[in-house]
C-alpha cells in the first residue's frame, strides 16, 4: 500500500515528490479503519492524506469518502485539488442546487469517488438519509476538515459541526475517520478526541519557516489605507488583504483600485457566480490582491500567495495563524504584515458579545416556546424576545442539535420531552476565553521576541522555536512603518467622500402590518438615501462621537460636507425639496440645530412637522425589526395635515433604518411626495463580518 500511495504522490507533484514526515502515517491509519486527528501546520498537505487514501480505498473496492468542509471557496478548491488525482469529487451545498440531481445520479451509479457536505446540510435529515441510501457499497472514509470547528473552545466553533459527532457514533467499525486541522491547541485536542473516542492523534510542527512576520502600529483608518497603497506594488506576487468586516472590504478594494492596484473585494455577500470568477482570477495571478473577509479562508490551496496582509488585528492568535498560513505553500519567502490601530479592540469586542448565544437567551427561547399550545414560527418568536436574528437563529440551531426543540413541516418549532439545564457557567467561560484570546492577541502585537514562536506556543506546539526570519528574528523591518504623507491626505478626503447608500426598507416585520411580514407598498416605501461617513472611520466619522456625546452639537464642517454631498446627489432637484427631521426628548436641538442650518445653506425650508410623543428605548438597545418598528411607531407622530413637497428626512444616526422608514411612512400618510431619507453617520458596518 506504501509503493501505491507513493504512486499517487507522485502523480499529484512529480516524480520527485516524496511524502512529508507523518503523511503516510496518517494515511496508513486510514487504510486500518482507526480514527485519527491530524494537527498540522498550515500547507503541510492535509488534504493529500485523505485524497490518497480514498484513491487507495476505491481501488479496493470501497465506497466514496464523505467529506465535511465548511467553506465554499474551500469546497471549489478541493473539487479541482482532487481532480489532478483523478478522483471525482461532488459537492452538496446551498450555492449549487440545480447541480444536486446529477450528483445524486453519480452516488447511485458509484461514480463519485468523494463528496463534500457543508456542515449546515447535516441539518437536513431527511436529505443526508437519501444521500446515504444511495451509497450501496457504505462508506468508505469520513473526513472532517478544519475539524477545531467541532470544539466551542476553538476560534471558529460552529454548532452544525456538533452534528458530525452524531453520525460518527453511529458510523460502522470498519470506516475509518480522518479529521484534519492546523489550529487546534491542547485544550481543543482533548475536546476534539473526547468528543470523537478512541482516536490516534498525529502532531507536527506548526513553525512556517517560509513566512516573514512584521507588526505595524498605525493612527487610523487614513494611515492604514496610505500605507497599503504605498507598500502593496513592492510586494511580489499576488496577495490577500483580510479586513474584518465587509464594508471595510468593499472600501478597502475601491481605495487600492483608485491607486492603480488590481484589488477586488471578496465577501460572503457576494453571489456564487462572482465568487468563482474572483476565485479563478486569483489562482491564475489576474489580480494582485484578493481583499476579503474570512469568507475566503481556511485551507484554500494556492502555492505562490506572495503575501498577506492584515487590515486590522484578527481576534486571537489561532485565526491570525490560519490566515497567514495562505501564504509562502511552495516558496521560500512570503510575508504576513499585520496593521493595527486603535479600532480593532472596539471591533473584536462586538463579535465577542454577539458571537456566541447566551444560555440566558437559550433559555428565554426554549420558555417562549414551551408556553406556546401549537408552537412558534421564527418570527413569532421575534416578537416575543428582544434577540437579534442571528442570535435567535444561532439559539434555535444548538437547541435542535441537542434536541430540545424539533421543527414541524410549518416551520414550527416544539418543545421536545428531553430536559433543558441551561450552563450558564459554560457560557461566561467560554465568553472569558474569548476576551484571554483577545489579550493574546494585543501582546503579540508588542512582542519583543519571536513573532513564530509565540504563535507556536499558543498552540501547544512541542516543537515551538524561533523561526529566525520574522522581523523581530532578523533586527529589521521588511516594509516602512513610515506613512506617505500625500497618500494619507488621499486616503483622508477618500474616506471623506466615501457616502454610505442606505437602502430602503420593503416589509414590514411580522407583527406590524399583519401577523406575517407584508411588503411595503410601493408608494409607502422611501428612496433611496445616503449617509455622510460612516461613525469613527478616518474621514468625517471621527468628529461624530465626540460632536453627539460631548459637544451635542454637529460642526458646521458636518454641515457644509452635507451640502456638497446633496448638490452632487441631487444637483437639479434640491431646490423643489423641504427638509423634516427626527426629533429627540433627551437631546432635542442636535438634530434640529443641524437640519435647520443643513437648510439654511441649501435655501430651502425646515419643517418642524415631526413630534416625539413620549421617551421610548433607544433603538440601539433593540435586537430585531418588530421590537424597533413597534418602537418607532410608539415615539413618534407627524403634526400636519397638509404636506404636499418631496422631503429630505434627517437623522444623526442610522442602523437598522426602522426610525426613518417609518417616519417617513407617517409624513407620506399626511400627504408628503418623495421622501430621502438622510443621516450623518451609519453605525450598521461592523455587523458585517463574512
């Protein structure tokens, strides 16, 4: 079996491949039907061992390896990655839907040799069981990649892989199982192997001696931006810019492209078709730099990535390895620059808090649902918990993994008979080693010693050392931490002209307008509007704290800035406009002193038409659509009767948008045309992560 795996080896890389210090043994595990773990670093060429081991297996005459990969760009790339072995790998997943009845017809008639499942299709009983029903020689191998996703204690814990170890215990003696990762500690180890059993645990170093580490503390936003279109031309090869949210991405590719730098943005906004076009422009070295959020992440095998460069500070040293091991796969030399500043811990904290569901949330569902006699939709439950959707999905899928509550065919959810203790303890704990990770991260940031080796140990590598090339190692910085003054200039008045377009609201949330959501009719809906800058970016979001909070007042720079931005977004049309705004009990000449002076200069009428009719919530303090809808219809009320004009309604702030869609929806009910709606800053970008 050794002269055959050899055979595929060299298949896959040449003739002179040979296999890396623990590959064959890993792949001999397989082929005795034992369970193993695999811990290695980053391009050591985990996937080769499941691969060759599945050529091995069929040849035998065994059944397709599944295989349980959790992202898209990592399942396309494992598709092709197989495909130099011969091997015909299908996938299964949400983006590929109108291809599932030929990869059902592949499974039945034993010509797919692997395919891939998405954790979250596992939640899909009755799909898994007709895929499974097809298998009618079983199957041949399990393999978990990226398996630290299992443990809640790793950085990227994601319930639906709690589903795996369900269909593990079930799974025959004789089927070997293979889980993969290079970002698993000790403390995710014993989780990983006391969750799965009787499992071998195969470790190596995690040191890549190929990269080249480098920190730089800069300012802002302005600061980062300059140094980035400074510094990406002299890297060689092509690169990934990872920036923690989407609309930093979006901002970020624009930015690079108006300095001469091919750079596309790479979300998960993005639809499939743009995902794989960016995904084969950068395989194929069209485009120097691939900005992107962590949607393009884990395992994604390119050989030749020349750099990687981090916007802002990832939130633990874990993901940060994971990232930067996209780099240097087959080169001596490649580099991992990391940019931070003061912004980061502000963004690190909110994903910390909105991460993972609480057990108090957990139980709050589970109650609401139990009180109900013929159980609850999504968006009842909505209306009956002050929770985000996000959160209150995240709920609903642990509780369903650990069949506390079951879905009916409606959509229903039902309380099931098992008993319900919610760990309240567990959570706080986990929520702690969030914020230990998070301190990690800002002492690495401040090493006066191996940038590698720290990361190493943070890991509970035995092997950790010095890896002798990171800028720390060597005495020397690879990139200036010095900024291009005229580039941060640019970079500033980018920013500043950066407006934020606000999209309109289309339905009304469950609750509101009927016991479903109901769409709102095209005459009641608002335009399109914008917002200056978004709040604490470089550019004019820097003023806006400090002028809310401290000053309660907007400078007149705010003013004139909106000036400039309406004359260029509505140049023929501002004069026919009036101007309404939304009042506060707790502050009421900020937003009045700005929209009268905002109209003043433009020359055109303020109408104080919009009354706040009690003191309500902040909305900030509101998870969902119905609680702030209803809020906002509790607050407020217009007091003509007789508005004729087409209004630019303004606020100071705009997040989830139900303030202005509904204000606007009352000065429409009183006669009003058009209405634009308008705010200083939008507080809505760092919710964006993937």
């Amino acid at each position: 079996m050794y002269k055959e795996a050899t055979k595929y080896l060299k298949q896959m890389f040449g003739e002179g491949a040979e296999f890396r210090s623990g590959q064959w043994e890993a792949i001999d595990l397989a082929l005795h039907n034992r369970k193993a773990l695999i811990v290695q670093q980053t391009g050591w060429g985990k996937s080769i061992i499941y691969f060759i081991a599945t050529k091995i297996l069929r040849g035998a005459g065994k059944g397709p390896t599944i295989l349980i990969s959790p992202l898209l760009s990592l399942v396309r790339n494992q598709i092709e990655s197989a495909s130099k072995l011969g091997i015909v790998a299908e996938s299964i997943n949400s983006q590929n839907v109108e291809e599932w009845e030929s990869v059902k017809s592949k499974l039945r008639e034993d010509t797919c040799d692997i395919l891939l499942i998405s954790p979250e299709q596992l939640g899909n009983r009755e799909r898994l069981t007709e895929l499974l029903s097809y298998l009618s020689k079983g199957i041949g191998l399990f393999v978990v990649d990226e398996a630290h996703c299992i443990s809640d204690w790793g950085h990227d814990f994601r319930p639906d892989y709690r589903r795996i170890i369900n269909i593990i215990k079930t799974l025959p003696p004789n089927v070997p199982v293979i889980a993969t990762t290079a970002t698993a500690n000790q403390r995710v180890v014993e989780d990983i192997s006391h969750q799965l059993g009787d499992i071998d645990v195969s470790r190596g170093p995690l040191v890549r001696e190929s990269l080249r580490l480098q920190t730089i503390r800069l300012n802002d936003q302005a600061e980062r931006m300059a140094w980035l279109a400074d510094n990406v031309p002299k890297m060689s090869g092509v690169g990934i810019t990872y920036c923690l949210t989407v609309s930093d991405c979006n901002k970020v590719s624009k930015w690079l492209q108006e300095n001469g730098i091919d750079a596309r943005a790479y979300t998960g906004k993005l639809e499939t078709e743009e995902r794989k076009t960016l995904e084969s422009l950068f395989m194929n070295n069209k485009l120097k730099c691939l900005v992107a959020t962590v949607a393009f992440g884990m395992g994604y095998d390119k050989a030749d990535i020349g750099f990687v460069i981090h916007y802002q500070r990832p939130g633990n040293v874990v993901s940060y390895y994971q990232q930067i091991g996209r780099a240097g796969r087959r080169l001596d030399n490649a580099f991992a620059i990391l940019l931070n500043g003061v912004e980061d811990d502000d963004i690190q904290e909110y994903f910390i808090k909105t991460a993972f569901p609480t057990e108090t949330e957990m139980s709050d569902v589970v109650s609401a649902i139990e009180k109900s006699t013929s159980g609850l939709k999504q968006n009842q439950i909505l209306r009956l918990i002050n929770i985000r959707l996000n959160r209150l999905e995240k709920c609903i899928k642990f509780l369903e993994i650990e069949n506390i509550i079951s879905k009916d065919k409606d959509s229903r959810y039902f309380r099931t008979v098992n008993l319900w203790t919610p760990d309240i303890g567990k959570s706080e704990t986990v929520i702690r080693h969030r914020y230990e990770e998070l301190a990690e991260m800002q002492e690495f940031v401040e090493l006066k010693s191996c940038y590698m080796k720290f990361i190493a140990q943070k890991l509970d590598d035995p092997y950790a050392k010095e890896c002798g090339k990171c800028s720390i190692c060597i005495g020397e910085n690879f990139f200036t931490t010095d900024i291009n003054a005229k580039l941060a200039l640019k970079a500033v008045k980018f920013l500043k002209g950066e407006h934020i377009e606000i999209e309109r609201r289309k339905q009304w949330p469950a609750g509101i307008m009927g016991e479903t959501q109901k769409k709102i009719s095209a005459d009641e809906q608002l335009q399109d509007g914008r917002a200056l800058c978004a709040f604490g970016d470089a550019g004019w979001g820097k003023f806006i704290h400090d002028d809310k909070y401290v000053n309660s007042y907007f400078r007149e720079e705010l003013v004139d800035a909106s000036v400039e931005l309406f004359l260029e977004w509505m140049p023929d049309t501002i004069t026919e406009m009036c101007i309404a705004y939304v009042p506060s009990l707790r502050k009421p000449e900020l937003v009045r002193s700005f929209a009268h002076r905002l109209a003043d200069k433009l020359r055109i009428p303020c109408l104080d038409i919009i009354e706040k009719t009690k003191t309500t919530r902040p909305q900030k303090e509101l998870e969902n659509s119905a609680y702030q809808c209803q809020n906002a219809f509790d607050g407020f009320a217009v007091t003509s009767d007789s508005l004729s004009c087409n209004i630019i309604l303004i606020d100071d702030m705009v997040d989830s948008k139900w303030t202005l869609t509904v204000c606007g929806y009352m000065l429409k009910k009183k006669g009003a045309g058009l209405i634009y709606p308008y705010a200083i800053a939008s507080t809505a970008g760092m919710r964006g992560a993937e």
